[in-house]
C-alpha cells in the first residue's frame, strides 16, 4: 500500500493505569496505535511509573517502533479531603463548611486542601466540586476559622479526594508543588520524552518549570495544560514559550461555561499551528468506551472535529486507564482519525502558516506544495533536533512527512507531531549518504517503493537547529545487491562485470569490478578500480585483503552480482551498509561533470 495511503496523520495519546500495565496489552495498544503513551502523576507510586516506562521501552525496541512517554504532573490541585464514611449526600439548600483545616469531613464540613481558603476565596463566589457535579455559593468568610460558609445550589455525592474549582477566582497556588518537583526530577532520570504542566497561570509558571529543567542538565520538551481562567487571558504568551499544549477541556469545562469550550479549542488549536508547536486535545473523547465496547455518535464526531480543526493528537485518559476496552478504544480512534483525514487531506494544504518570515518558514511550505504538485511519495527531512519536521508538518502537506534522525529519543518526541513518521538512521558524514541510507530504511519497512518521487529537505549547517535551506527532488533507487563492505566508503561508478582477468586488459581508471572473486591476475585492475564486488563471500578473500591494503572499497558476498549488475551501468557502493545502489549518488570517477 502507498505510504501515502498507509500513514495516519494524527497521533494518539493513550493514558497507562491499571488496565494497561500488563505486557501484552501495552504492547497491543501500540500495534493498535498509540504513538505516545502518558503516565498520570495523580496517581501511582514511582515504582509503578518506573515498572511502566521500563515496560514501554522493551517492547518499543522488541516492536522497532519509537514510542514517545509523556510525564503529566499532577500540579496544585485543589481537592476535598477524605470524609468519615467516604461519601456524603447534599441537597439543593444545604448548608456546608469548607475549611483548610485537616479533618475528616462529615455532613456539615470538609476539609480543602489549600492554606489560603478563606483569605482569597470572597463571598459571593461560586464553588464547584466533583467536575461541577455539585455547586455551592460562599455566604460568609471567617477569616479566624479560616472557613468557607456555603449554601448548596446544586447537590449530589461528595467523596474523598474530589476536585475542587473556584472559577474567576484568582489564587495564588504556585503551578510546581513540592511533589512536583520530585515527580519531574524522578521523570527527567528515567528518560521521559516530553512533560506536561498542569494548571499554568501565567508565563512565569512555564519560564519556572524550564529553568529546573535546564539546570539539572536536561532538554525535555514541556507541554503546557490549558486548564485555568487566568491561563486564557494569556494564552499567546504562555504558548510562544511553551514546547506543545494540551486542551485539557476537563477542568477548562468548570472554569469556563461549557459552552465557550468548543470556541476555545479551536483557537487554541489554531494558534498552536501557527507556532508550529504539537497540540493535544484531551478529556472524554471515548468516555463511553470506558464500559462499552462501541462509542457514541457524538464521541466520533468530537475526534472527528478535532481533527478538522488541526489537532496534532487526541488523547485517551480513562479510557485506557482504567476502561474494559482499552485496546478497542485506540483502534476506534484510529479508524475515526484515518476516515477523517481522508476527507481533510482531500481540501489541501490548508495551513498557509502564522509564523515569522524566515527561510526555514518559505522553504517548508514550498516543500509541501512541490510534494503535492508531483504527487511525491512522501517528504523526507534530516533532523537532529526535531525542528525542521515540526515546520514541515506547521503547514499540513497532503504529503506524509519521513522525518530521518540519528537520536532515539527526537524519534520519540515526533511521534506527537501531526504527519511525521521517525526513521532512525546513522549521522553518515554528508546529507547525500544520509538520505540514501534513509530511503534503504524506508524501503526495507516498505515505506517506500523503487521508481517513488521523494522531496528531499534539510539545512546545509548540518546539526544546526532552524538552519533549514534546502529542497531536493530524487527518486527511490534500486538496492541490487547486499553483501559484507570493508571499508567506510562510499563511491560510485561504471560496473566492469567480468568473469575472468582477459576480460579486464582495457579496465578504466574509476570503474568497479564486478566479478565472482579475484586473484594475483586481476591487481592492476584494482589498482585502477573505484571499488571491488565479488560474489565470493569471505571476508579474508583475495579482493578483501588487497583492497583494505589499496585503499579500495569493496563489497564480498554479494550473490550472484555479474548476473544482476549490467556491464556499464552506474554503481554506487555503500560499505559502511553492504548495499550497492543503481544510479549514482555522488560524483562518478572520470565521468564529466554535469552542469545545471
């Protein structure tokens, strides 16, 4: 099947928790489609979080697939603690006290876990609890107490360790909490790819997190959780210097009427690919397949407009977590995903990109737009730090983006970035042998297929971030032979196939000797050879020897090579690989030189 066909645009988040911490259903999640995996801080202990990260990372490598782990810190929730009897019933009229004293709650009062209740929290304020499952008005403050006085508007159950929201009240919670601190210092020594900050007020929140980062040596990307009243009012602030986002619409659900949710999404979808930064949507996609094998209508709808609004992700939480589906949930998102981008994809690139102008900015969206024009297999960039795929991906190209890099853990990053699919490859010494071994790579995954068109991108300051300046346009060549190569060259030329040395009398200085073994008969000719093929495959043979001590690359063991190279066809030799390539990807030894 065509890559272009095959690759599923829109990554897939999908929380681990109980349901998911068994072996094979990890591993079916991933062959389901789980690109990112999260680990919720809230809950579990750090040798569970440790058990699960050493888990992903074996089967990752035993499925030859990146998986990128997401650390969600837990932040300064506020909650309810824990009462008498676990959980307490109130009616609509109730009176009820909130107070930050530590006690066990009963009818009339619960504790709250926040010092400052009574000193920020005014009457008149509106109080919800349990995801706005029950509300109350504070009537009356006391300040001596350090209690709330509430009158219930909306009843229903309390139970222990509730959340608790004050929406348009501004508190002065700190978004790291000192159990933060020790959560992201334990995520950054297990080698998390990305971390999530959650209950971001402000710039100065995301400026904190990055320094503590920073100073313990670390680069992990941080993803910012738009969940608070005042993070909206500041929103283009915090995203210009935040790593990715979240719409987490759960807790954004109470701060804000429901209603301005949808409206906010979009905008802050929207204003993520302007940045070229990766967006998550989250909370309650599949909720229903938390018990039901099958989703709602609306369910599909609400991933299916996501998507259409230009998400880079969507995320399951309970679903996987604790659900009785949690594999069926991340095929449904996946079916849902590919159905919806086939509509997507067929309105074009739709992206014309917000972003400053630069020539990273010009060169990534002509490279979509050249893609597309000549229906391109599929866009390959070289990327050391992620950066020149992410602004690739900004624009949305119809085309599938193969981002090459040398670095596992960038591998796992971009698996969070709309269209991109890593390949790992070795920082071979120029972009020319690095996008030819890349292509070998895709072809061997079947990504790619002989005769494809790929549109070529990278920086010519290799290693450089942001220095991106070159398109190139070239096709998938053909692999006509593996064998063991000595040497680390790579070199291209005219094939000599011979069967004996009489037929190698009138041997060109640059050629390669394409012949069943070599002996004493053949030296002068590889004295002159640009590189040795022999279907002889011992790495001590007559070529392998005398072409280590000339200097000559060689390539043994490459069955029957003088039947399938044609005499006077154009070779490249890769012996770093063992590979000889047809077509030439380098200059060809004593071939003039072709002007353009």
């Amino acid at each position: 099947m065509p890559l272009r066909n095959s690759v599923r645009r829109t990554k897939i988040v999908a929380t681990i928790g109980p349901a998911t911490q068994n072996a094979d259903v990890l591993r079916e999640l991933i062959e389901a489609g789980a690109t990112t995996l999260r680990l919720n801080f809230s809950h579990g202990s750090h040798d569970d979080h440790q058990r699960s990260i050493r888990l992903i990372r074996q089967i990752s490598f035993e499925l030859n697939q990146p998986v990128g782990i997401l650390q969600d810190l837990q932040g300064p929730k506020i909650r309810l603690g824990k009462f008498e009897h676990g959980s307490i019933q109130l009616a609509k009229g109730d009176r009820f006290v909130l107070t930050s004293e530590i006690i066990p709650g009963t009818q009339e009062r619960a504790c709250v876990t926040y010092d400052k209740l009574a000193q920020e929290v005014p009457p008149g304020s509106t109080i919800l609890l349990d995801d706005g499952k029950v509300e109350m008005q504070v009537e009356s403050v006391d300040l001596v107490a350090q209690e709330l006085h509430c009158r219930v508007v909306v009843g229903g159950t309390l139970s222990n360790n509730k959340g608790v929201n004050f929406p348009g009240v501004y508190l002065s919670v700190k978004a790291l909490t000192d159990k933060d601190r020790e959560d992201l210092m334990f995520g950054l020594n297990q080698g998390v790819d990305w971390v999530a900050l959650s209950f971001v007020r402000n710039p100065q929140d995301v400026l904190e997190i990055k320094e503590i980062i920073h100073a313990a040596g670390k680069n992990v990307p941080v993803i910012v959780k738009i969940e608070k009243h005042e993070a909206i009012e500041q929103m283009e602030a915090i995203l210009s210097l935040s790593d990715g986002v979240m719409v987490a619409r759960g807790d954004l659900g109470v701060e804000l009427p429901a209603e301005e949710v949808p409206i906010l999404q979009k905008r802050l979808i929207a204003m993520s690919n302007a940045l070229g930064i990766p967006v998550i949507t989250a909370t309650q996609m599949l909720d229903s397949m938390v018990s039901n094998p099958r989703p709602t209508r609306a369910e599909v709808s609400d991933i299916a407009n996501a998507i259409l609004d230009g998400t880079d992700a969507v995320m399951l939480s309970n679903e996987t977590a604790v659900g009785k589906f949690p594999v069926e949930a991340v095929a449904t998102m996946a079916k849902v995903a590919v159905c919806t981008e086939q509509e997507g994809l067929s309105l074009g690139d739709r992206n014309d990109g917000g972003g400053a102008r630069s020539i990273p900015n010009a060169i990534s969206q002509a490279v979509g737009r050249i893609a597309s024009q000549l229906n391109a297999a599929a866009i390959m960039t070289l990327t050391k730090s992620g950066a020149t795929a992410r602004n690739v991906s900004k624009y949305r190209p119809q085309t599938p983006i193969l981002a090459v890099t040398p670095h596992v853990h960038v591998a796992r990053q971009l698996q969070l970035v709309w269209g991109v699919r890593p390949l790992l490859v070795l920082d071979l010494p120029s972009s020319t042998q690095t996008f030819q071994a890349a292509m070998s790579v895709a072809q061997e995954k079947t990504l790619l297929n002989d005769g494809d068109l790929v549109v070529l991108t990278a920086g010519t300051l290799q290693g450089i971030s942001g220095s991106t300046d070159l398109i190139k346009v070239d096709v998938v060549t053909a692999v006509l032979g593996r064998g063991v190569g000595i040497g680390e060259a790579s070199v291209s030329g005219r094939a000599r196939v011979a069967h004996n040395s009489l037929e190698v009398n009138d041997f060109n200085d640059g050629e390669i000797l394409v012949v069943p073994h070599t002996s004493a008969d053949f030296v002068e000719a590889i004295r002159r050879a640009g590189g040795i093929v022999t279907e002889d495959d011992s790495p001590t043979s007559h070529a392998a020897v005398i072409g280590l001590r000339l200097g000559v690359p060689v390539i043994v063991g490459v069955k029957n090579a003088t039947e399938i190279i044609r005499d006077g066809s154009i070779l490249t030799l890769d012996t770093r690989r063992g590979l000889i390539y047809s077509g030439a990807l380098g200059p060809v030894k004593n071939e003039p030189a072709m002007s353009f």
